[in-house]
C-alpha cells in the first residue's frame, strides 16, 4: 500500500521559513507529479504547489516567490522551501502524488504549519 510521510512542519514566526519533506513508500511505480496542497481551517483545501519528473514547477500566486518546491534525489520525493511566512500560510499541510499515467491520487495524513504574527 502507498504511504506518502510528511515532515518538517511546525511553529514559526512571521518572516521566517520552513521546510516540509515528503517520501512515498510501498511503491516500486513512479509518481509523477507531485506536490502539496493546504487547508486552512474552514477553508477549502487549495493547490500550493506542484512539479513533475521532468522538473516542470506550479505554485499557487499567493505562493510566487517566497515558496520553492523541488524533486529530492531518490525516487518518489518532494520538497516544499517555505520563506517570508505569513500568519495567512498557516494551514495543515498535504502532500499528493499520483500514479504516472492514471489519475489514482495519493494523500499524506499532512503536517501542520502556523505563523504567528
């Protein structure tokens, strides 16, 4: 069974930064794309960003510029570099991924992240 973990959340204060991490286990096929989404409390969860094998990169335009998402070096991982946090980026944090080829999503269980002012 697929696992996607997530890391790297946590407390932080306006201006500051953080860095999530997702690995995908129990899977030997390829992921692709991958990314994170978020959800505030009573909000809808949204898109934050994503990136595809090949390096291809989307961000939400709240994002543009302070966030950078990226492939790590083993398979089936993905970064999300969070800089200049707002007290509005606080959200718990999802990582997504799905199956090259079809359209079979995966979820992490998410990290939360909150930005105090």
């Amino acid at each position: 069974q697929v696992q996607l973990v997530e890391s790297g959340g946590g407390l932080v204060q306006a201006g500051g930064s953080l860095r999530l991490s997702c690995a995908a286990s129990g899977t030997i096929f390829t992921i692709n794309p991958m990314g994170w989404y978020r959800q505030a409390p009573g909000k809808q969860r949204e898109l934050v960003a994503t990136i595809t094998s090949g390096g291809s990169t989307n961000y939400a335009d709240s994002v543009k510029g302070r966030f950078t998402i990226s492939s790590g070096n083993a398979k089936n991982t993905v970064y999300l570099q969070m800089n200049s946090l707002k007290p509005e980026d606080t959200a718990v944090y999802y990582c997504n991924g799905v199956r090259a080829g079809t359209y079979r999503q995966f979820w992490g269980q998410g990290t939360q992240v909150t930005v105090s002012s």
